[in-house]
C-alpha cells in the first residue's frame, strides 16, 4: 500500500470512499452531509486531501483530510496542534491496516512540522475508528467533546507528540 496527495482524478472516488465508509452514520443525518461528505474536492482545495491506494493501482483504499492551521476544515485543533477530519476506508478494505496506515502517515507529517499534538474529533459509536485512534496512542479529551448541531454530539481525541531529541 501506499499513501500520496490526492489527484484531480481520484476525487469523485474518494467522495464515494468517503460517503460508504460514513453510510450506516449518516443514515440519520441530511442530505447535506452526505453532500458534505461527498465533496472531496472541497477538501483537496481548503485541506489537504491524502489517498492510501495498492502499490499496483490507484484504487482508493481509504482517505484522510488534514486540516492545516487557518483551514476551514478545522474543528478543535489550537495553536500547534495537527488536527486531522474524515478518516474513511472503503468498505471492502476494512480490517487490512489502512485506517491505521493513514493515522500513522497523520502523526509521522504533524510530528515532522514539529506540532505538539494531534487531535480529532468523532461520533461516540465510530467504535472500530476508536480502536485505530487507540492502538496509534490517541487518548480521550472530554474538555474538547463538542456539539456542532443540537443532537450532535462529537468526542475529541488527542495524541501528544514528544519532544524531539536535542
């Protein structure tokens, strides 16, 4: 597998990456968030927008936005702080590392530009992302748990990035 920036090419397939990996969450939300979710060149233009493909082809795997400092895409990041959104593996590739693969490529980028921290926000029963976001060394903040629409409730987690070495 490999991970590398999003191409004008590749953006409609990671709208319908992004909104299958969302479905059985979204199915109680609008038409607007599917839309939302499906907008992958919204977020190629006002984010940063990565792809983890086969080493053979350009199938899309997964997909993960990260969300630079000044981005639109920002939800609960502060001053040096890495914050990434819209973590999504394709169905069919679930439970082959790719979430995992994507976090890990998140981190190593953040840790590169000498942020902090990196942090996230996801729905309480995104259970399998917890897991991902656990193993790679995320914790919960329940001081940044927000609510973006009433009814709507968003857990933060947050991974402290250490120190270089002198």
């Amino acid at each position: 597998m490999r991970i590398r920036r999003a191409r004008a090419d590749d953006l409609a397939a990671i709208g319908e990456v992004t909104v299958a990996a969302y479905a059985e969450f979204a199915a109680d939300n609008s038409d607007d968030y599917v839309h939302h979710l499906r907008d992958a060149a919204a977020r190629d233009r006002e984010a940063e927008l990565w792809v983890a493909t086969p080493d053979e082809d350009d199938q899309i795997l997964g997909t993960v936005t990260i969300t630079p400092a000044g981005s639109p895409w920002r939800e609960v990041g502060r001053d040096g702080e890495g914050e990434f959104r819209m973590l999504a593996v394709a169905p069919t590739s679930r439970g082959a590392g790719v979430g995992g693969a994507l976090v890990g490529h998140v981190v190593d980028r953040f840790r590169s530009q000498g942020a902090t921290a990196v942090v996230m926000s996801t729905l309480p029963r995104m259970q399998a992302a917890h897991r991902i976001y656990e193993r790679a060394g995320f914790v919960r903040d329940p001081e940044r748990d927000w609510s973006p629409l009433p009814g709507l409730d968003l857990i933060t987690y947050r991974l402290a990035l250490e120190e270089p070495a002198p």
